[in-house]
C-alpha cells in the first residue's frame, strides 16, 4: 500500500511541475478527488493565493444532490468554478488533474467546466 501511494505523490509531483512550465503565468485549475466529495480552486501559483475555490459540499449543489460520489456532482461542482472564475475575471486556465488520469469524474469535472466558459 505505501508503495502505491509513493508512486501516487511522484506522479502528481511530475505532473505539477510539467503544468507550472507550461503555464505562462496561467493560473492553475487544481482538481482533487477523494471518495466522497470533489474540491477544485482556481490557484495563483506566482502569488501562492487560492482565487476561487468550489465544492461538492457547497450549499448551491449540497441541497440537489442524491449522491455525492457521482457524474452529476462533479458537473456541477465543474459549472460552479467555471461560473465563479468568470465573475473573478478569470477565462484561462491551465488544468491540474492531480495525478489522476483523466477518466470519470474527472474528465466530467473538466467537460463541465469548459462548457462553463473556462478555456484550458
């Protein structure tokens, strides 16, 4: 087990710093998925400064939720940080999956959020 969750850390390191080269100043859309809920920020990494954050367990989709382990939430979690960076003035970004593959609620988290208006 530890070594499935070392080579977890290296993964999203690797995947952290290829964003960071890539980005030209672009904040960064950093996604993390754990069992039950869904969190995305919206994240300056030039200021280190969290610009807009949403959830799985914000009021907005906590009240229209069946089950928070599904496709549905991580739309809608994706809709609500698209909405909430467009309000900040914010139109691209440069995506973090966080070591995950892009697969799931992930890939429904990132189709939503460009449906939303954010481009990356």
């Amino acid at each position: 087990m530890k070594d499935k969750k070392i080579r977890f850390v290296y993964r999203k390191e690797r995947t952290r710093g290829r964003i960071r080269e890539a980005a030209n100043g672009l904040p960064r859309l950093s996604i993390h998925r754990s069992l039950k809920w869904i969190y995305a920020q919206v994240i300056d990494d030039l200021k280190g400064q969290t610009l807009v954050a949403a959830s799985s367990q914000d009021e907005n989709i906590r009240g229209k939720r069946v089950c928070s382990k599904n496709l549905k939430d991580a739309q809608a979690v994706g809709r609500l940080i698209a909405e909430k960076a467009l309000k900040a003035g914010i139109e691209k970004v440069v995506f973090d999956r966080g070591g995950r593959i892009y697969h799931g609620r992930v890939k429904a988290f990132a189709d939503a959020a460009r449906e939303g208006g954010l481009k990356f």
